[in-house]
C-alpha cells in the first residue's frame, strides 16, 4: 500500500458523523467542569492559606515602600466574590492538566499518527511551561510592578488597596503569563504539522511585535513599566518559538542578543527598585524594634537596612535601640522604651521615651511633638525625654524652639529646660491636708 493509500484509509478510519463529535465535545466540557467544581470546594476550606500565598508580592511591595500590607474591603459581599474568584481561579490551575487531557482526547481522533505523537510529546511540556509562566508573574513581574505603581505616588498618599482589586490583577497577569509561555510550543507544533512555515513567523516579525504590545496593554495595568516587563518575555518566547522550529546561527545570535538585553533590563530595574529606599532608612536595629504600618492593627518586627515611608510608628523595647535617617537630613536615634510616629521626613511625634536628633540645617524646620508640648528647630542636635508630666529638652548643639500653651521660649546652646502643660506636678493631698487645718474655724473644733 503507498503512503497516500495509507494515509487516505486512515482518515477514512478516523472519519466520524457530526453528531458524534459534538457528543463527544459535551461529554469532554462536562469532565472538565466537574474537575473545576471539585477542586473549588477543595479550595475553598483553604481559602485563607490561598490568599496568604497569593498576597505575597503585595505584601513584598508594600513592606519595601514602608506601606501598610493590609487588603481592604469596602462592602461586606466584597470578601465573599473576593474569595469566589480566588478559589475558582486557582481551581483552575488545579484541574489545567485534567482539562488538557480531556481537550486530547477530543482531537485526538482527529490527528494523523505522527500528529499524535507531537501532541503527545508537547502536552507535559506545555503543562509545564504555563507553570513557568505562572511564576514569573508571581515572583517577578507582579512584585516589581506593584513596587513601581506604589513608588510614583510620591510620600503622604496611603493607597487602599481592596482584596477584589488586588486578586483580579494578581490572578490576570498569572494566568496571562501562563498562557503566553505556551508561545513557542504552539509555534513549533504548528511548523511540524506543517500548518504555518517557520519562515512564515520570521516574514510576520514585525506585525507580531505590534501585537505582543497590544496583548501586553490589555493584560496589565495602564502603565509602561508593567506593559514592558511583560512584552519584553513575549518577544523572548516568539524569537524562541522561530529558533526551536528552525535552528540556525543567525537565530541564536538574535536570540542571544535580545536575552542579554532583557538581562540587563531588569536588573537595572531590580536594582533601582531595591535601592530607592522609602522617606526612612533604618540604618541600625538592636534588640527588639517593632514597627506600625499606617491603617496596620499589628505590630512587626523590623530588621536592619530596611526603608519606610512616613506615617509608621516605631517603638523599642526595654532591650532594644535602633537608629534611623530621613530623606531631608534628620538623624534619629531611639532609646529603650521609646515610641515615635513619623508624620513627615521634618515632623516628628514622640509619644514617650528618649530620642536623640540631629539635623542639618535646613530651610524648613524640624518639628517636634512630644506630651507637653513643641520643638521645633533648624539646625543642630537636640536630647528630647518625654515623661508622663514632664518632657526634658537638652540642646547639645545648636539652638531650638519650644513652643509650650502658645508662648515660645528659646533654647540655647548647652542648655536644657523642661516643658509641662500646667506647671510641675506636686503632691495634691499634702495641699489639701494643710489647706482643711488652715481654713478650719476655731470654734468648730472639739
């Protein structure tokens, strides 16, 4: 038998009615919409954990630009779809690979032999490569980018981020991405099918970067840095997808050149995004140093060289000290049993305990609040004690400003003066005791 009569018999063998197809379409969606439905409920007695998981790069973010990590709701339903979308969504990665052996079994029927064994061959691969891609959103381009969107805000805004928001970006970009590293194997499966020409892809380049650009606006957010960091593994995956159905010297050189460019690319973009920093640095931390993120209802424990925006608060323990410096030149080291909320880089509230100041001098001043009352100040270094009744202020260098029930007094240089609102405390009873012996009528005695 020649190859043409084989070839016909099989398609004849493999021929089947309408009808036929379209039963057998039913019964391979209804197996897939099952798996999905289980695993659903499977994730949805862990849903929590699922979240925890999926807030990570937020959470990375966050905690880099010294934001609260806390995801908000604004309606009470709002956490119900929150959590629906999330379970349905990871169920989905669940069930991919069962989903992907029903769609096999469906054209398998189909396929010549040698088809076959492709499809064979590419179904794990595929599995795997969506994985991939997968992961590449989560630990890459979804931190990055939401560090990037933070970071234009600029200090003094506090977004909301709400938990509806944050899972359908996280989620869109993960499945997109998974979805696109399936590139270069459909390429490849296409030219050995014979279906597109390797020299096809390579003749439509420049339409298919046109469109990896548009793919990559409609899947991220309105943004060029997050639109980029997708399109630039896109480009990647179709010039891998040309050199995987047609090897050659040229196409690895290509390959290689646009690898090392996006290399390059994000680790500069790792770099400046890891070393920014936020309106605080904490240069030194010892013993326990706890940290309160703006809207945050937990305190964290910090650690060195970490970054902060303004609006946190921070305390130590009576085993602990640390020392911080703003963007606008002040340096601030914080005693045992010290609270401190940073307002601004140049406005400081000490709730209690010992802190010691520095700053450059500076047009705008240096304000401090403290229990009894203000300091203010332009240059120098100032020792501020902030008790229950009583805050003690030393100018070690410099003068200052103290600002106590609207009367302005000046520090000089080397020395010190305690603010109180409403004179010093003292011994009430002892008054009163001596007051009743004072104002006590002699003829009331007996």
């Amino acid at each position: 038998m020649t190859e043409t009569e084989e070839t016909t018999s099989e398609i004849e063998n493999i021929r089947m009615p309408l009808g036929v197809h379209l039963e057998e379409l039913r019964r391979r969606v209804v197996y897939s919409i099952v798996a999905i439905i289980f695993c659903f409920i499977l994730c949805w007695f862990f849903k929590v954990q699922i979240l925890d998981i999926a807030k990570r790069p937020h959470k990375i973010a966050m905690e880099n630009s010294g934001l609260s990590t806390e995801l908000q709701v604004l309606s009470y339903q709002e956490g119900f779809y929150a959590y629906m979308k999330l379970c349905f969504i990871t169920a989905v990665f669940l069930a991919y690979p069962f989903i992907i052996y029903q769609i096999w079994k469906f054209v398998s029927v189909g396929l010549y032999k040698k088809e076959k064994g492709y499809v064979i061959l590419f179904l794990p691969i595929s599995y795997v490569a969506f994985v991939v891609g997968g992961l590449f959103g989560y630990f890459l381009l979804i931190p990055f980018g939401l560090q990037f969107l933070i970071g234009i805000l600029g200090p003094g805004i506090q977004p909301i981020i709400t938990m509806q928001q944050y899972v359908s970006f996280v989620f869109m970009l993960t499945v997109a991405l998974g979805l696109v590293f399936q590139l270069p194997l459909i390429m490849l499966l296409l030219s050995k099918i014979r279906f597109i020409t390797p020299d096809k892809f390579i003749a439509w380049r420049k339409y298919a970067i046109l469109v990896i650009f548009i793919i990559a606006a409609v899947v991220t957010p309105p943004d060029p840095f997050t639109q980029i960091m997708t399109a630039i593994p896109m480009l990647v995956l179709y010039e891998l997808g040309i050199l995987i159905a047609m090897p050659t010297k040229k196409g690895f050189v290509f390959l290689g050149a646009i690898v090392g460019a996006g290399a390059i690319a994000l680790a500069g973009v790792y770099f400046y995004l890891t070393h920014k920093g936020g309106e605080i640095d904490l240069v030194n931390a010892q013993g326990d140093v706890q940290i309160l993120y703006p809207e945050g209802k937990a305190w964290r424990q910090v650690s060195n060289r970490t970054s902060f925006q303004t609006g946190i608060t921070l305390k130590t323990s009576s085993k602990g000290k640390t020392a911080l410096s703003t963007k606008k030149g002040v340096n601030v080291g914080l005693d045992e049993n010290t609270e401190v909320y940073f307002i601004d880089p140049l406005k400081i509230h000490l709730k209690a305990g010992q802190i010691l100041v520095s700053l450059k001098e500076s047009g705008v001043p240096l304000e401090i609040h403290t229990p009894n009352g203000r300091i203010r100040t332009n240059k120098g270094t100032l020792n501020v004690l902030a008790k229950d009744f009583v805050t003690i202020v030393t100018a070690v260098k410099g003068d200052a400003t103290l600002l106590l029930e609207g009367e302005e007094k000046k520090l000089l240089e080397g020395r010190q003066h305690k603010m109180s609102i409403g004179g010093e405390p003292v011994d009430i009873g002892t008054i009163i005791n001596w007051s009743e012996g004072v104002l006590t009528r002699p003829d009331t005695k007996k």
